[in-house]
C-alpha cells in the first residue's frame, strides 16, 4: 500500500499545480484584450498580483472484505474533501493547507523598465517622438537602447474609425530610426516622417524595452 503521507503529499501538488495553471489561464485572458480604444487612448488593464487558498483534505483507509479464506484484501485509500461529521474511525490523516501564489512579474521581480513616449504634431511632413525611459524604482536608465515600430495594424483599425476607408503603406510614412539610446537623462528624440496620408489618419508608433513597450498615437493631420 502506498504510504498515506505520500499519497497526501502528492494529491495536494497536483492541485497547487491545477491552481497555478489556472492564474496562468486567467491572467493570459485578462491580457488579451486590446492596449487601445477606438480613439488612441490606453485602456484599463487588469492583473491578478496573488492569489490566496486554503485546502482541507481527509484521508481514509478502507479496508475491504477478504478476497478469500484467510486473505485479506490489499488496504484502499480515499482522498476527499474535509466533513463537518464526526468522521469514521477509519480515518487517518486530515489535511489542511493554506498559501498565497504571488504572480512573480517579468524579469525575477526585478525593477520593470518603464517607457513614456510623448508625440508631437505633424509638421510640414515630420512628427517629433520624445521618450523618456525610467524604472519601476524610480531610476532612470541612461544608454538603453528602445525598439521603435510604426504599428500598421493598429494604424489601420483607429483610421478606419474615423472614417479612413483604407490606410496603404506609403514609402514617406516611416521612423527617421528603429533603434535609438538614451542620454544620462534616460531621454531620446526621433521622428516619425509622414508622407501624404489621408488627414483624418491616425499613425501608432510603438517603443518597447524586451516585453515592455508603449504606444501613442499621431495625427496625419499637417499642421504649420
């Protein structure tokens, strides 16, 4: 027979696992829905930073009828959720577990960069792009490099929203530069060119650190 500790033990892994399987399912969810609304702006996020739980396992030992004369039949156990009742006296062991799963975020807990991306306006064909990159802590990162994408996709669907029936890739509309690094200030400062775009167009220009990232939003609209 199976040692009763053990096979409590082992029962109650399996069900921390299914728990956290199940954060993991949620959070992926939660996390699944679109960074933007139909006009540019960010929306509410959510996240599920722990969750708490508490598991109360009876264990009993059930032992069956002889197979035949002078043989006893092998010891059963049965694992189910703890009774109110006052239990049999064939039970065992009782259970009881309590616990917090903390979601650790990306990078081991580490401080998580943080990007601020403030676009200027379309003028004369040029929309200026300043970043600002800092941490979780408080500090400013000085020489990290930041990614920068001129989200198409996400250009299309806003545009289309204000009635921009199609938004063709342009050869002018593009990031003066892909890459750019940060002063001792944790500051940089690109472009976005745009070429002739439908004015109502809105143009999503996304920075990003890893998995970390930041968008806005800019107007084709000319100005100046």
């Amino acid at each position: 027979m199976s040692d009763p500790v053990d096979f409590v033990d082992n029962s109650i892994g399996q069900l921390l696992v299914a728990l956290a399987d199940g954060v993991r399912e949620a959070e992926r969810a939660l996390a699944s829905g679109p960074q933007v609304d139909d006009s540019g702006r960010a929306v509410t996020r959510y996240a599920l930073p722990y969750l708490d739980f508490s598991i109360n396992v009876d264990v009993e030992v059930v032992n069956p009828p002889p197979a035949a004369a002078g043989v006893r039949g092998l010891p059963v156990l049965r694992l189910f959720t703890a009774r109110n009742d006052a239990g049999s006296d064939n039970r065992e062991i009782r259970s009881s577990v309590s616990g917090r799963l903390v979601a650790v975020p990306a990078g081991d807990g580490l401080p998580a960069p943080r990007i601020r991306i403030t676009p200027g306006p379309n003028i004369g064909g040029k929309a200026r792009i300043e970043l600002v990159v800092s941490n979780s802590a408080g500090e400013v990162l000085a020489g990290q490099p930041v990614e920068l994408n001129l989200d198409l996709k996400a250009s299309e669907t806003l545009s289309k929203a204000r009635g921009v029936a199609s938004l063709p890739r342009r050869d002018g509309t593009r990031l003066a530069e892909g890459i750019v690094t940060t002063d001792n200030n944790g500051r940089a400062v690109t472009s976005l060119l745009i070429g002739n775009e439908p004015a109502k167009a809105l143009l999503v220009v996304t920075a990003s650190i890893g998995p970390f990232a930041a968008q806005a939003t800019i107007s084709a609209e000319v100005l100046g």
